[in-house]
C-alpha cells in the first residue's frame, strides 16, 4: 500500500506472456467487472498496423480484488519490459 496524499492505494504487478510483450498498451482493457470483485485484462484485436501474428495473440486474464478496493478507480499501466502494473484506491468502510 502506498499512502501518497493520505490516499491508500493497492498496486499489483504481472508480467505478460512473452508472446505478448511487444503489443501496444492501447490494445490492453483493464476493467472491473459489475459486483467489483474481480478485474479482467483483456487483449483487444488490433486495427490497421498489424505486426505478423497479432490475430493469433489471446489474453483474457482475471484477478480477485480485496473487498476494500475501489474496483471502479482502477488504473493500469504497461512497462517496456511487460510487466502490467495495476493500481486501485482503498475504499473508506
């Protein structure tokens, strides 16, 4: 946790698989789903530009969240090295 302006936030960190670490960030959705008990990362097809082999590429991961995490504030962001960090602040019980 990371208590920057009084704010606690949780942060998790995952690598990508090696197939798709060279994919652009726009292509990744992070999203929580409708009760907030779960986040799902998911690869989205790609438009025009088109490296050789991106239809191939699947990425359709989900992720537990804690009950104290604000599931509708998530942030993520893509490293160069493709480490998929997630972020989220704790919700005030």
């Amino acid at each position: 946790m990371d208590h920057q302006r009084g704010i606690q936030r949780l942060f998790m960190s995952f690598s990508l698989p090696v197939a798709c670490r060279h994919i652009d960030a726009d292509r990744l959705l992070v999203r929580a789903n409708r009760s907030g008990t779960r986040i799902r990362v998911v690869l989205e097809p790609s438009h025009g530009g088109r490296r050789l082999g991106d239809d191939d590429l699947e990425l359709n991961e989900q992720f537990t969240l804690p009950v104290t995490v604000n599931p509708y504030r998530v942030t993520a962001r893509l490293e160069h090295d493709g480490v998929l960090t997630v972020e989220a602040p704790v919700a005030t019980l």
